[in-house]
C-alpha cells in the first residue's frame, strides 16, 4: 500500500493486534489516494488491517470511495467475530446484514456489484483482499466434497476446499468484467502477502519455514498477472527479483502517475512487460528491533542475523505431521550462532549455511544490512487499550478510541 519497508514505518514487528493504537502512519501517501489523483474509482472488499483506532486511519478516509469488509484479522468466516467483538463494516458503518454468511461469496457479490454499477467513463481500481485461506479453516462442506475428498489430512482438506470456494468467486469477479467489456482494458494482479502456516493447513514445500519467519517459505510469494493486451509475450515467468514494495510505483507507471518521494519501491513495470533484467537488485526481508533479528537479500545472496523464527524446518504438502512440527523450534534449529548465509539461487530450500565458505560475501552483506539499519523506525508496538473493548462499542470493534 505505502511502498515502503515495514521497518521504515515502525510496523516491523509482528501484525496490529487488536486494541493497539496503531496503524499506517497518516502522513505517508498510500496507492489508493495516489490513483484517486489520477481521476480513479476505488473500492476495497475484504481484508483491512493497517489499524483502525481512529477514523483517520481506516479505508474510506485513506483513498477508498467504498469498503465492504473487516479492520482486524482471525475472525470467523460465518460470524465475522473474533476476539471477544464483531468486525464487519459497509464503510464506516456497522454491517450486521451479512452476519452468518461466508465472507468468500460476500467479498464476491460486493465486487461484482461494484463492476456493475461502475461508471465506465471513468478508471476503476478494486482491491480485493479474499479472508480465504486465512486461519480459523472454515468452508461449506460441499467444496470439501466436491473438490478435496481425496485429501487425507482434515486440516489439510478444509484448506484446499476453502482455495477451491476462492477460485470460484474469483471466476464470478471476472466473468462480470467480461460480461461488460471491461476485461479488454483491464489488468488483473493475484499476489499474496506472505507463506503459508503449517500448523494451519498452509504448505510452503520445498522451501524452508513458515508466515512470521525469515526463510523462504514465510517470504517468497507467487504472483501472476492477467491482461488481454497489455503483454506481447503471455505465459512467461519472470523470474527477476521484486518485492511487494514494488506493486505501488509500477502501477504508478502503468498509469503515468507520481511516486512518492523517498519510497522503497521501484517500478517493475518495463522489466514485466519487456521480459528484462529487473531493476531491483537488493531488499530487505526485515529489520525487527524487539525481536532482534534481520535478513537482507543482495544479488544470489542471503544474510539471517539472528534467530529466523519459530517454525524452521520443510514442511510436506500432504500436511502429514504439521501438527507435531510445531516442536521444530528445537536446539537444531534454533541456532547459537547468529548469522547465515545462504546462496538462494543454487539452494532456495537454504539447507547448506555457507558463510565459512565465502567470508567476503558475509562481510559486504553485513555492512549493507547495518546501512540499511541506520534509517530504521522503531517498531510501534503499544499495549492493548482498555478503551478499545468491543463492550464499549455494543459489542463491535469500532474507532474512536484513540
């Protein structure tokens, strides 16, 4: 949304929980309010969780013409409840309408909505961030059936079937912009934020770790995008380095709008659609001050100071045994030696630390990676407010407490 390194906004260590009074800082510009001064429609259906204390800081008041969706994370699919308070909004207000209903063909039917009645004159941007395949694992069963009844593992079943219900209402989002001619000038962009959980039906196989690591497996996310005729060459892999900071300038390109001064992303645009080197040739995965740990890439090359995290092994697809891997953060894992280095190209599984091997790489990676700390914002990380209980809001996670 913002362009930048999460370390560079003081959000770097873990996620908002709830009752914190945080959220994307205010005075950053964000890719919504960016392309709203390009003339665009925006509508967000889904997943919020960039804060909520404060009106200031959620969708409607940060580039939103509309939001459909929730402000925190791990509510139920149904319910759409967690943690002791409701958490469904129609904009700023309270949505109780689709209480009992599965968020997946919700966020569907609002998008297809939102085509419809759109105004074709004018650009549209939908952010469509699906709850699915988001713990708690809940689906209607006759996806499991129809879909995944050969799937041994209960957990892992309850997940394919909710990928399944997404897939479908994906369909349903693009049918309608066919439908209505939209889809001959239209780029569609499916990304993930991070990998998969293990222990929650998530499968990373054949890289290393887990979400809220520093391997691989928490970080390397597929991505593919879809246009009739913005790509001479379609069904390629472009396998140059990009991270997510990169979605807002390239997007900025595709719509000849300003980036923002001093943002960590750059536009990836010419390399994706000339199939060229990518202009990117280094990142940070993160800089966490309270966990004290980092983990920079340069080129082949990737440096992990301090512990990578609590889930360290290989996790099989089947989800045999995801359950027991939980105790993976043992003694031969949890390494005393502080730094590693890894050649992720020729060892993306990060199975061999070689930093014996090539000392000068260990040490031009360690001085970047404390360059890069200098500019670091400390993680923002208050304590849960009392005032922000739901039973001060008639049971509902609501704003206005900070």
């Amino acid at each position: 949304m913002s362009g930048y390194f999460p370390f560079h906004t003081g959000l770097q260590h873990s996620v908002i929980l709830w009752g914190q009074k945080v959220g994307l800082p205010e005075q950053l510009t964000i890719l919504p309010q960016a392309l709203k001064d390009r003339g665009y429609a925006t509508h967000a259906i889904g997943k919020w969780h960039l804060g909520y204390c404060k009106w200031e800081y959620t969708p409607t008041e940060r580039g939103f013409d509309s939001f459909l969706g929730f402000y925190n994370a791990d509510e139920t699919y149904y319910g759409h409840d967690a943690y002791g308070g409701y958490d469904f909004r129609r904009d700023r207000i309270v949505d109780f309408e689709h209480a009992g209903q599965y968020s997946t063909d919700v966020f569907a039917d609002r998008a297809v909505d939102v085509i419809a009645s759109h105004n074709a004159s004018q650009p549209l941007f939908l952010y469509l961030p699906f709850q699915s395949v988001h713990y708690p694992l809940q689906v209607p069963q006759s996806y499991e059936d129809e879909y995944c009844s050969e799937i041994e593992n209960g957990t892992r079943r309850t997940f394919c079937g909710m990928a399944a219900s997404m897939d479908e209402a994906i369909g349903r989002v693009t049918d309608r912009l066919e439908e209505l001619g939209y889809l001959d000038n239209a780029l569609l962009i499916f990304t993930s934020d991070n990998g998969g959980g293990p222990e929650v039906g998530g499968s990373n196989w054949p890289l290393r770790g887990a979400k809220d690591t520093l391997w691989e497996g928490g970080n390397r996310a597929v991505s593919f995008l879809y246009s009739k005729n913005l790509f001479q060459n379609t069904g390629t892999v472009h396998d140059g380095m990009m991270h997510a900071v990169d979605w807002f300038p390239t997007l900025m390109t595709l719509v000849d709008g300003e980036t923002p001064e001093g943002i960590d992303g750059v536009s990836q645009w010419e390399s994706i659609v000339n199939e060229t080197d990518s202009p990117r040739t280094e990142f940070v995965y993160n800089i966490d001050d309270i966990d004290n740990n980092a983990a920079i890439r340069m080129g082949d090359w990737k440096l992990i100071q301090g512990n990578p995290g609590s889930m360290n092994g290989w996790y099989p697809a089947s989800g045999d045994g995801m359950e027991t891997e939980q105790a993976d953060n043992s003694t031969e894992y949890l390494h005393s030696d502080d730094l590693l280095l890894f050649n992720v190209k020729d060892d993306p599984e990060e199975r061999e630390d070689v930093k014996k091997a090539h000392p000068f790489v260990l040490r031009r990676l360690m001085k970047r990676l404390e360059e890069w700390k200098k500019g670091m914002v400390p993680a923002n990380i208050p304590r849960e407010d009392p005032a922000s209980n739901p039973m001060n809001f008639d049971g509902v996670w609501s704003p206005g407490w900070c």
